[in-house]
C-alpha cells in the first residue's frame, strides 16, 4: 500500500491541476449542489415539520446536498482517464514501473480531495443558513473526511466506465448513476414516511447509512453506530466499484 501511495503521488498533483486549470469544472460541481440545497430548504423548510416532523430541514438536507458534490467531483476521475486514453498518455503509463494500482488510484485520490474541498464550501454556507452542527468542529471536520471517502469509493463507478469505453459520452453516465440512489434514499425526506418498495429500496440502498451517518452529525451529536453503518456502506460500495475498475483495466490491457 505504501508503494502505491507512492506511485500515487505525483500523478494526483498532476490530476488536481488539471482541475485547478479548468475551474470552471469545480464550480459546475458546488453550484448545482447548492441550487438544489437553496431551492429546497426555502420551498420545504416551513413545512417540514408539519409534513415530516422535521425542524431543522435545512440541516436535514445538507449531508445529501454534500454527497451530491462528491458525486459530482467523482465524475472528474472519469474524464480525464478518457482524455488519457484519447491522448494516448494513459498507455505511456502502462510502460512506466508504476503499479497498475497506483495508476487507477491517483485518479480516486484526486477526486477525494475535491470533494472534501466542495464539502468545506458547501458546510460552510449551510451553517450561515442554519443548518448548525450539533458536533461543533470536530463533527465539521469529520463530515468533510466522510464526504472524501464517499468520492475515494464512488468514484470508481465513472473510472471503470471510463476504462471500459473511452468514451467522454459514455462517461456521464456514471454520475447519472447517483441520481437514483439519492432519490432512492432518505436524502429529502424521512425513511419513516417510506412505504411498500420504496422502503424497500431505502433499506438496501448504501446510501441511506451513508446520509444518516452524516445526518446524526448534523442534527443529533456523535453516534458510533450511524458512522459505523456509514463506513460499512462505503466499504462495501467501494470494494464493488473498484472491483470494476480493476475488471475494467484487464480488459483494456490484455
């Protein structure tokens, strides 16, 4: 691991100044997040706890608006792996003695280090607009560090795609992925209105543990059981979508 640590190194730099040079990227990825969190906290904040019982809707939906800006920055590991491919720098790589890990997990490292960034915006301004943070500063810091981690493990979605097509259309789709399992998940309204299939899918839905774990922070203080279900949900979602990655990269190596 520390090898590929490593081998990571430079070519993270490398994939943040990509990002740095185009920031029109970045902001594409805060504003959106951010036109969803304003338009919804001001529509539903004054009925939310008549409809849902929910008294700080605004701090309700900050962990899913923060997610979504992970999401989004994921998507950026994705389309520079294309451009790679296209450039053809990607198959330059193949020859160095860098380890083919290393040469997928730069690319992961780099899109969690923009969504931890997204993430200190996008708390920041909702603390101004009264979300609070029942877990004062630490619970901030750790609110940025799950929403890395979320980009670390979903990420790999747009990256295995990304190895599998080379192609730039085919991958957006991996950050249309995320739409369905938001909307799927207790990201706008309590899981306990669920009913039928819907509650059905928010219940094997990984990102319901990852919103509540980051909801608890929010709105109730410190819970190892949420953050744990939290961790677990990522774990297990990251060992799927760099399990692709890696099917991925055989694929286009042999």
């Amino acid at each position: 691991m520390i090898r590929v640590l490593q081998d990571s190194q430079w070519l993270t730099v490398r994939a943040l100044r990509e990002s740095f040079r185009q920031p029109a990227i970045e902001l594409g990825s805060l504003f959106i997040p951010m036109f969803v969190f304003t338009i919804a906290a001001s529509s539903f904040g004054n009925v939310a706890e008549v409809a849902f019982g929910v008294e700080n809707y605004a701090g309700f939906l900050l962990p899913a608006v923060i997610l979504q800006a992970a999401a989004g920055a994921g998507g950026s590991s994705g389309a520079g792996m294309v451009q790679d491919i296209q450039s053809g720098y990607f198959d330059k790589l193949l020859l160095t003695p860098s380890s083919r890990v290393a040469l997928l997990f730069y690319r992961l490292l780099a899109d969690a280090v923009r969504g931890m960034l997204l993430a200190v915006a996008i708390i920041t301004v909702g603390i101004i607009a009264g979300s609070g943070m029942a877990t004062g500063a630490a619970g901030f810091a750790t609110l940025v560090l799950l929403a890395g981690l979320f980009g670390l493990s979903y990420s790999g979605l747009a990256l295995a795609i990304a190895l599998k097509t080379g192609s730039a259309q085919a991958d957006k789709v991996g950050f249309l992925i995320f739409f369905p399992l938001l909307f799927l998940s207790p990201a706008l309204a309590p899981a306990e209105i669920f009913s039928g299939w819907l509650e059905f899918a928010s219940e094997l839905n990984p990102i319901t543990y990852i919103l509540q774990g980051m909801r608890d922070l929010v709105l109730n203080g410190w819970s190892a059981g949420s953050l744990l279900g939290a961790l677990a949900a990522m774990a297990g979602f990251a060992a799927f979508t760099w399990g692709l990655c890696a099917l991925a990269l055989r694929t286009r190596t042999e």
